[in-house]
C-alpha cells in the first residue's frame, strides 16, 4: 500500500512540475487613455486578435495617459513581460505603445517578430504612423500599425525580407546612373 501511495504522489508531483506558470495576459489591445469608442475597441481588438492568431506571433497595442516617470523603453519592455505577450517559446510578437502626457510612442518586436521588425523597419512603421497620432487619428494610426507588422513578419517568413521600395529606388538610380 505504502509502494502504490507513493507512485501516485510521485506521479502527481511529477505533473504538477511539469504544468507551466504564466502570469495572466492582458488583451492584446489596453486604451487605457481611452482614445477610441467602444465600438472602435472591439473592431480593433478583433483585428489584432485575427492577425496575431494568422502570424502566430502577437500584435499588441497599449495606450497610457502617463508613463510615471519612467521611460518608455523600460515601459514596453516591463508591460511586454510582465503580462506574458509573445506567441511560442520565443515569444514571437510586436508592441506599440502609446503615452500621451509625455507624447512619446516606442515598438518593441521579440522573438521572430524581431528578425522581422528591426530597428530600420520600426523607424519606417514609426513615419508612417507618427503623423496620425499627432493628428488625433488613433484608430487609423492603429490599423496602419498593425498592416504594417503584418507586411514585414508575412514577408520574413515567406522569404522576402528585403524592401521593396527601397530596392526599386536603388536600382533606378543605378539605372539612371549607367
């Protein structure tokens, strides 16, 4: 009898150190400067919840009315991990935060997402998207983020990782140039 309680206690623990322990994640879009509609939020969060489902990285976006005195750097980084966003073992995705006393903006991208969005691709998601913000166009400035991000991991993963603007200006000039 002592033999069997002791495999099932064994078994048991077993099981329970093998389960994972994972802080609660958040929705992959937090307006906590309540900058859009109700109605806004649910197309939005339906949106970036299809996207990060397709690229299996997470898309986020985190709006706040301050950063407290922090950076945003140490902001992004600490939100990102603190409430577990990433998708797989690498935890795969992208976040763009928004504060607004400070009107600062930074993305960060990991894992994948990272090979994908890097600091060149994050300065040009940044142009494209800066100019909305500073209009007041959130919801616009949002759904260019996140067609953005969906451009550049599509593109890594199927195996066009350069820039095709980029690419065709340089070879007109060097066109022009012979």
């Amino acid at each position: 009898m002592k033999r069997v309680f002791s495999l099932i206690l064994t078994l048991v623990l077993c099981l329970c150190l093998t389960m994972q322990v994972s802080a609660a994640q958040l929705p992959r879009l937090v307006d906590s400067a309540n900058l859009l509609t109700d109605e806004q939020r649910a197309e939005l969060l339906d949106r970036l919840d299809r996207v990060s489902e397709e690229l299996q990285a997470d898309v986020v976006i985190v709006t706040m009315a301050s950063l407290g005195g922090y950076s945003a750097d140490a902001v992004i980084e600490a939100f990102y991990d603190e409430y577990s966003y990433g998708h797989g073992p690498d935890r795969d995705g992208v976040m763009l935060l928004l504060a607004m006393e400070e009107r600062d903006w930074r993305i960060l991208s990991n894992g994948f997402a990272a090979t994908a969005i890097t600091l060149g691709e994050i300065d040009e998601i940044g142009e494209h998207i800066v100019e909305e913000l500073s209009d007041g166009e959130y919801m616009e400035a949002f759904m260019e983020f996140i067609s953005l991000c969906s451009y550049e991991i599509e593109g890594e993963r199927n195996g066009f990782p350069f820039n095709f603007g980029l690419s065709l200006v340089v070879s007109l000039a060097i066109g022009f140039a012979a």
